[in-house]
C-alpha cells in the first residue's frame, strides 16, 4: 500500500541520530511548547483585527479540532498501519529516544496540528514575514516525528495536507462566514 522509498527514507532520517539533535527533536515535537507560540500568535492576530478576535479563536479552535479528529479519530483506526517504532522487523536499528508513541501512526497529528496553525496564521494576517518561519516551524515539528522513529515520511506529509486544507476550508465555512454577519 505504501511505496518503498517511504521506509527508506524514514531509515535514512532515524538513523541520523546524536544526543544533542534528539534534545532538540524531542523539544520541537513537545506540545507544551507550543503554548507560549499560540499565545503570542492569538495576540497578534488581536493587534491585527480586534473586533474579529471571536471569529479567529473559533476558526483556530475548530481548524485545530479538524486536523486533530480526522488524524487521530479517523484515519489513525481505518488505515490501521503500524507506527514505525512498532514494526517488529525495525526492533534491531530503530531510535526512539521519546518512546514508542501509539500503535498506529497514520497520519501525524502533530504535523496536522502544527500546518493547522500555521495556516490559519497565514490566512487570518497574510503577514508573510512571520508566516514562513511558522511553516518552516511546522516543517521541523514534522520532521521530528520521522527523526523520533514514531512516523514514516508519508505520514507527516499526509498530516500537512489535512491541516492546510482543513485551515482553509474552514477559514470560509466559519471565519468568513461569522465576519460577514458582524
């Protein structure tokens, strides 16, 4: 079902390991250490428009919300594909110095998430000055799932695109819709 060069290079990016890059990829991949992002992100977007703050935390909450539930809730337990920290064959190379993670891994929520925001941001500022280092944020987050040996690069990528269209699906179906009424 899924190509070869995926396994292959989730081997590649694994194996790429040393103390100091699993310090770094651990701290990109806590989500604790997104509070203080969100914040900040919440503030500006208040500077930016006060009198549609509502309307962009519900776009953010239910943008978030989306990415989360359709990889964890949906297609984590229809795909059913093992993580790669779970596969029995891997047991003897692979490096997971943040455990293990669930038994399914597709697709990251944490990459849905992390391009969840981002494109919200983007969407709701067009401030492509601080846009592009939260995409590359949410890049790095994704690929510290690979590094961490909990998803294999189809995974993550697959995340992205439920995060960046669910962010902009959303944007009209609720953003939009609730400015347009106020």
């Amino acid at each position: 079902m899924f190509p070869a060069w995926d396994e292959s290079l989730f081997k590649l990016i694994n194996e790429w390991h040393s103390d100091s890059r699993d310090t770094f990829m651990i701290f990109l991949s806590d989500k604790y250490v997104w509070i203080p992002l969100y914040a900040v992100l919440i503030w500006k977007i208040y500077k930016n428009n006060q009198k549609a703050i509502k309307a962009a935390l519900l776009y953010i909450v239910f943008s978030i919300l989306w990415a989360d539930q359709i990889s964890s809730s949906v297609l984590k337990p229809w795909i059913k594909r093992l993580r790669p920290s779970h596969v029995e064959a891997f047991q003897s190379w692979i490096h997971t110095p943040n455990g293990a993670g669930g038994l399914y891994g597709f697709c990251s929520s944490h990459a849905a998430n992390a391009f969840a925001v981002a494109m919200c941001f983007y969407l709701l500022t067009q401030n492509k000055r601080i846009s592009i280092p939260l995409f590359i944020w949410a890049a790095l987050v994704s690929f510290s799932r690979i590094y961490l040996g909990v998803h294999y690069p189809i995974d993550v990528l697959t995340g992205a695109i439920v995060g960046l269209s669910g962010a902009f699906f959303l944007k009209k179906l609720v953003y939009d819709k609730l400015t347009r009424n106020s």
